[in-house]
C-alpha cells in the first residue's frame, strides 16, 4: 500500500512540473502552449506572474518527492505533509483550470484516500 502510494505522489509530482517548464520556456509542448493567463484565462498576469506561477508548481513538485520519501521511510510526518501538500496542489489546479482539471480530481482522490485510510486503519 506504501510503495503504490509513494508511486502516485512521485507521479502526480512530475506531473507538476509542466506547469513550471512552460512558464519558463524550458519546453514547448503542443498540448499545453505558453500563455500568461489563469483562471480559465480570465486572468492574465503577465509574464512575471507566470513565472512566479512556474516556481509554485516546482515547490509543489518538489513537496510530492519529499511525501513520497517520507512515506516509503514511514517518517511520523509523512501524512500530515502529504494531507497538506495535496491540499495546496489543488488550488493550484484550480488556478491553472482548465489545463491541470485533471489534477483537481487527483488531489481530491489523494486526500479521499489519507483520511479515509487513516480512519479505517490502513495507514499507521
């Protein structure tokens, strides 16, 4: 149960970081083109602003690696974090709608499961 759950942390991580390499212009991908909007493009924010978007998708990365980390070791933080981490992920996703709409639901899923595993005893 640990490792496929450290499997789906590391995975939704990577995920992320398309939103922090297309801000920046480290790549181009044709599914998800460059632009300096949010919220459903209600928003724009200029370039500034969605670079500073790009780093809070790294951090989110970054924070998904170290949840995965902590749950394969089983530190006593591993729960709380990744509770947390998931949460952030979600407005996040919510932000970049409509493109990360997959990621509103993965977040959902992922929280679903630590609270609903903790109460039935899954994860200790």
């Amino acid at each position: 149960m640990y490792i496929a759950l450290a499997v789906i942390l590391f995975g939704h991580g990577f995920a992320h970081l398309v939103g922090f390499v297309v801000p920046w212009r480290i790549a181009t991908l044709e599914e998800m083109p460059y632009k300096t909007t949010v919220l459903a493009d209600s928003v724009n924010v200029g370039d500034l602003g969605i670079r500073v978007m790009g780093i809070l998708w790294l951090i989110t990365a970054l924070a998904f690696a170290v949840s995965g980390i902590g749950v394969l070791a089983r530190l006593t933080w591993w729960l709380p974090v990744t509770v947390i981490v998931a949460v952030f992920s979600f407005f996040l996703c919510i932000i970049g709608w409509p493109d990360s709409r997959i990621g509103v639901f993965i977040n959902v899923a992922i929280v679903a499961f630590l609270l609903v595993g903790r109460q039935m005893g899954w994860l200790s």
